[in-house]
C-alpha cells in the first residue's frame, strides 16, 4: 500500500539523517521516497555495479560486504547505504545483502530535481552536511575497528611468543573438517610446533601408533583417539575441542569424563578460535595455568583484592563497577559482571574452603551467616581489562572443585533444578550456572588439592555479547 508523503515524514522525522530538516523541507523529501521491499537472500547493491538511489532501512537486517569479507551487520531503522555510489557517481563499493526480509525508504538521484527553486540551495547545503557527517562518523569506526584490529593482532603474537618460549612441541590434531583445521594450522604457523593433522579417528590412532605427542587435540566425534590416549599414556595432555552450545557440550562430557582438557570452539569466529586454542597450548605447554593476563593484552594493570570476609563482597563489588565505569564500559556489561563477581565471592567464602580430608568446612552455614577466613584460607580476586575484553577472577588455595562437579551440577541447572546439589556439591560449585550464563566465555584452571581458578571474560562491546556462552576447563 502506497504511504501518503504525511505518514512518511512522521516516520522518517525520527531518523538521524533527517534530524535536522525543517518540516516544509521533510515533507519535500517525503514525496520523493519510494518504498521497496526486499525478499531474505537477495540483493540490494552489488560490488562495481551502478548505483543511483539512497536507502534507508526501515525493517529488515542487511548485511554490507567487501570484497567477500563481512564487514557490517546493520539492523536499525534509519541506516543508510548506497550514498557514496550517489555521490561520487562511481560504481558501488560494497554488496548490501538482505539477511531477513526488508522493508527500505528509497531516494532516487533524480528525484533531488523536485525540490523546490527557492529550497534548492538550502536543500542541497543540508544534503552535504548530512554526507559529511555520516562519513566523519563511519571513519570514527574504521579507526576504532582498527584500534581493535591492532590490539587482536599484538595478542596473538603475545600468545604465539609464549609457546615459542616453551621451546615448541608435537601437536596432533584430530579433526575431520578442513575448514576447522584452518584456524589452528593458523595459530601454530611460525611457533615452532610440529603439527601432524588427522582426518578421522583411525589416521589419529595411526599417528599415536607412530609418534609421541605433547598434546592431541581432538574434535567430538573423534574423542575415541583421547581414550586410546589416555589409557596407554601416549600424551602428557589430551585436549578435547568442541562446539560453544554448554548443553551439546555437556551431553558429551557426562559421556567422557576422562577428559581433563576441553576448549569451546566458535566455528564462525576464527580470530577467537585462533586466539583461545593459541592460549591454551601456551597454558599447558609452559606448565602455567593462573591468571586473567593469558587472555588479555600483554602490558594491562591487573587490580588484586585478598578475600577474607563476606562481609566484604558489597564493598568489592562497588570497588569493581567503579573501576570499569571510569573506563567507560557499558552498564549493561557491568551489570552481568555484578551478577558474576556476587557468585565467585559466594564460592570463594562458603564453598571453596575444605579441611585435610577434603570435607568442606562452610558449605552447611547459610549465606546470611558472616564469615571470617583464616590466611590460609583466603581467595584472591583480580579483575583488568584491555579495552576489548573485561576479565575477572578468582582464585582459591584449595584445588577442590572437580569435573564432576561442574558436569553434574550444570546438568541439574539445565534440567530445570538449579541450586538442588547445594547441600552435597563441596568446592567451588555454587552458581555456576549464573557464572557461566552471564559471561560471554568462563575458564576453570584446577590443580588438584592447591588451587581453583575461575576466570570470565566478557566482550566490551555489549552489542557482541555472545549468543551462546561458553567454557573451557582444565585440570592438572
């Protein structure tokens, strides 16, 4: 149905490319719009094509490519494209794909040629300053992508440096899909690690038959290999890779629960799959597990709080939200953190502490009791971030929290009865489900009997919080 010019300008009026237009010249421009629908799938510009008309999104998500590499997802009611290929008059730049049904405002170039005499200059001075400030502003975030860009790429040669220092190693990696074994081909390029790579189970018992290996990293469906590895003693460390969905995840650990290793995979982030199997190996091959630096940029100030009471978690937590706020992250960020740190200072106090036997010492006493720690006893809290990602911790001189309990107690959560293993669980357990669901990436590092560590990680950016939250775990 065809939109009256009046009905147009009352929606278009909220858009930011229209802001500053008086209402005679709003109405103007109304009766030049089209309207144009886009099926899901197809496309709106194409690279190098020939380009004439300006878009507004009204409904719908696009997706804006460069040379076949995404570089924009936009989504909200206003966006603009195709105003460079009017402008300039040269061919388009960029390919505009509709990821979901669309609904766009269109502008022809020649429809500019209506306005009225007496508006024209005005018209056409307004035109220019709106291009002006829409291109200030996305070359605001070509510098800040690059910022990030910049930072990404100093922490994977961080990482990759690490394992060198490690003097290298023997790699096999068991994983059937090609595209999958890309990102890891990539993040041991130049390290000194040998890497042999296996496409299925029968070619990794193969290479194990044949070599020795300081680490198997193997896929899901391949997990086979890591009890052939674990049974015969054939590697110091047997890591098992698998998909971000926690549920799937669980359904294969509560099956092989031999596994001491796991690591979440992104299949459709490759820097973060680089990134995080690039920490890992560092972790294991340098025989150092501790510490919220691994995952960050080398350099960044890590803030360290003693936990002795809970009497203090308020205060803490105040400590924590101040400390980020003054470095401009998001409240909706700080929020989840808030949640996170409240859980790991209640595991930390109640949970975590256990006599010589391994009996929990507070874990009956209810939360609203106070609690006072021995030295001994005492966690420590640590908490930094390198302007991409926020990490906290905290890290207990008790080692108690096990596979099983992450396993069991997230499988009750899942299932619908969160908190039921409470009275039995011991260690570090409680929350885990409010830990693992609130950050975008949670990492245990348990050594048995002497230290717990539970690390989260959250993007900056909260518009990228992940989907799917994910964990990783290893013990030793």
């Amino acid at each position: 149905m065809k939109l009256h010019p009046a009905e147009i300008a009352k929606e278009i009026k909220s858009f930011s490319f229209f802001k500053s237009f008086s209402d005679d010249l709003l109405l103007q421009a109304s009766a030049m719009i089209h309207t144009e629908s886009v099926s899901a799938g197809s496309f709106i510009l194409q690279e190098g094509k020939k380009n004439t008309s300006l878009f507004f999104l009204r409904s719908g998500s696009v997706e804006v490519s460069l040379a076949g590499e995404v570089i924009a997802t936009l989504n909200t009611p206003g966006e603009v494209f195709g105003e460079m290929s009017v402008i300039t008059s040269n061919l388009t730049s960029t390919t505009v794909k509709a990821l979901t049904p669309v609904e766009c405002f269109v502008i022809r170039s020649e429809d500019f040629g209506h306005v009225h005499p007496k508006d024209k200059d005005r018209f056409q001075a307004l035109l220019f300053q709106i291009y002006c400030f829409i291109l200030t502003e996305r070359l605001m975030r070509t510098n800040e992508k690059a910022r990030l860009f910049e930072i990404l790429n100093r922490e994977l040669h961080e990482a990759q440096s690490a394992i060198e220092k490690s003097g290298g190693g023997k790699v096999l990696l068991v994983e059937p899909d090609k595209k999958q074994q890309l990102p890891i081909r990539m993040a041991l390029g130049g390290t000194g690690v040998q890497l042999d790579i296996a496409s299925d189970s029968a070619m990794g018992h193969t290479f194990l038959a044949e070599n020795k290996y300081d680490i198997v990293l193997c896929e899901e469906a391949c997990v086979d290999v890591l009890k052939d590895v674990q049974d015969k003693k054939s590697s110091p460390y047997a890591v098992l890779l698998t998909s971000k969905d926690v549920q799937g995840n669980l359904k294969v650990l509560e099956q092989n629960r031999f596994v001491d290793h796991i690591i979440s995979r992104d299949a459709e982030d490759r820097n973060a799959t680089i990134r995080y199997v690039l920490t890992a190996l560092s972790k294991l091959l340098n025989k150092d597990l501790f510490g919220i630096e691994k995952y960050l940029t080398w350099g960044v100030e890590v803030q360290t709080r003693a936990v002795t009471h809970s009497g203090q978690r308020e205060g803490l937590r105040e400590d924590i939200y101040s400390y980020f706020k003054k470095m401009g992250i998001r409240s909706t960020v700080l929020d989840r953190v808030n949640t996170v740190v409240e859980e790991m200072l209640m595991n930390a106090i109640y949970d975590a502490p256990v006599d010589a036997q391994g009996k929990s010492i507070f874990n009956h006493i209810s939360r609203k009791e106070e609690i006072k720690l021995d030295t001994h006893q005492q966690s420590q809290l640590t908490y930094a971030s390198d302007g991409v990602l926020l990490a906290v911790a905290v890290k207990d001189p008790f080692g108690s929290l096990t596979k099983n309990i992450i396993i069991d107690y997230l499988m009750s959560c899942y299932n619908g009865q969160a908190g039921s293993m409470n009275a039995e669980k011991g260690g570090a357990g409680r929350g885990l489900h409010q830990i693992i669901e609130n950050a975008d990436l949670t990492v245990f590092n348990v050594k048995k009997g002497v230290r717990t560590e539970v690390i989260c990680l959250f993007n900056v950016d909260g518009q990228k919080r992940e989907a799917q939250p994910s964990f990783h775990y290893f013990f030793v």
